[in-house]
C-alpha cells in the first residue's frame, strides 16, 4: 500500500507533536517539513526522520510529492 506523503509547516511544539502522530500512522510518510529558516527544518527533520527540509513553506507547497500538509 502506498504511504501518503505528509509535510508539516512549522518546527514548534505542536509540529512535534503532530511528528509523533505520524509516527503512529500506518499510512501516512513524514515527507517534508518547512520552516523560516533552512537550519531549522532541517534539525527538525533529522530528529523526526522527514525526507526533505524546506527553509521557506512556499518550497514545501512547491514540492510535487507533497500530498498532504498540517498547518
């Protein structure tokens, strides 16, 4: 069965709690997440195993593979 890919937009506490969710879904991939600033997606991404880190949410929305984003 196919994942549906996921990106959160935001590195806060409630995007981390909404990584910890995704762990917990079966069906659903952390794919990417976007942040203001580059570093910060990506630190948030290493920690919670996303594929991709955008610096800007408009990259993220960008992204083809994105299926479904959290705001």
């Amino acid at each position: 069965m196919k994942k549906i890919k996921m990106g959160i937009i935001g590195t806060g506490i409630i995007a981390e709690k909404m990584a910890t969710t995704i762990r917990e879904m079966p069906d659903v991939e952390a794919y990417a997440v976007g942040s203001r600033s580059q570093e910060k997606a990506q630190a948030f991404a290493d920690q919670w195993g996303f594929a991709r880190a955008y610096g800007s949410y408009t990259e993220l929305f960008k992204d083809p593979a994105v299926e479904l984003v959290y705001i």
